[in-house]
C-alpha cells in the first residue's frame, strides 16, 4: 500500500493545471541516485547531486526548460517524500524562505534533505527501487514525447509554402 501511495504522489509532481515541469522529477530521481549510492537517506545539494541532476536534464528536459537544480531541491519541500534540514541557526529564515534565487542562497539555508523514511526504505530494496525510477521516467519520457509531437506540428506549419506570420510570431516567443 505504501508503494502505491508514493506513486501516486510521484504522478503528481511538477503538474500545475495543464502545465507540467520536469524538474521535481529530476530532482527526486536524482536524489534516489544520491542516496542509493551514499546508503543514506540524507542528500547535499553537492557537486555530485548537481552533475547527476545535469545529466539527467539533459537527457529528458525540453529546450524550454532551464537547468536551475536548487529550484526542485528547495521546491520538493512541499511534497511529503522530502525535509528540508536548515543550517544550524538559520531555522526561522528558512521557515519564513519561499522561494531561492540561486545555489548560493539554498546552501545558506539548506544544510540537506531527509528523504521521507517510508520512501527510503522501498528505494534501499532494488525492485521497488525499480518501480518508482521506472515510473518517474515514464513521466519524463511522455512529457518528452508530447513536446516532439507539439514541434512536429510546428514545423509542419512552418515548413508550409506560405509564410505565416502568427507561427513565426510563436516561434520567436518560444525560442526566447
């Protein structure tokens, strides 16, 4: 039952209406990488968790997206599978924190995350683990899909033999 719960929190991640950002999804594999690797359920927003996180937005990110790791680290807070730990004395600005600039800011208040021990504890046994990275992945993989089809579309309205200025105008937006 817990399995399922944690799934079905996972799909929820990163959907605000009908949009939807990859970001948390990458973080939070990120982090199950982090503490697979580590034998921890602590995570530091540390060289290695930001070239992990790099990779994988590289691979499964669309070119809209922007590669901001401290984002989803500070923003998966609102989520039930993460803990944010402040730095010793930084407790209530931390609390009172909504949102951060910059990697410089978090690692200001941010000492690590707790992944949520329930979480932990199916990550740690390998074919759990599995599920959960199989389903992040398929999210990332449709999300990426959608975003072929919708350049597809373009492009077949762009490559068109008239010109057409209303496209143009939305690629130029969406380039930017």
């Amino acid at each position: 039952m817990i399995l399922e719960e944690i799934l079905t929190e996972i799909r929820t991640l990163g959907r605000y209406g009908n949009d939807y950002k990859p970001h948390k999804h990458l973080c939070l594999m990120t982090a199950i990488n982090y503490a697979t690797k580590n034998k921890t359920r602590l995570v530091v927003y540390d060289d290695y968790f930001v070239n992990t996180y790099t990779s994988l937005f590289n691979k499964y990110a669309s070119k809209d997206d922007r590669n901001r790791p401290y984002n989803p680290f500070f923003h998966l807070k609102t989520s039930s599978l993460w803990k944010l730990v402040p730095v010793r004395g930084m407790e209530s600005e931390l609390e009172e924190t909504s949102t951060v600039g910059g990697p410089g800011k978090l690692r200001e208040l941010v000492d690590h995350v707790e992944i949520e021990k329930s979480l932990y504890d199916l990550i740690i046994e390998e074919e759990k683990r599995e599920i959960i990275e199989n389903t992040i992945i398929e999210i990332l993989q449709m999300r990426k899909k959608e975003d072929s089809v919708i350049y597809e579309r373009i492009n077949y309205i762009v490559n068109d033999d008239k010109p057409n200025d209303f496209v143009s105008y939305l690629n130029s937006i969406h380039s930017m």
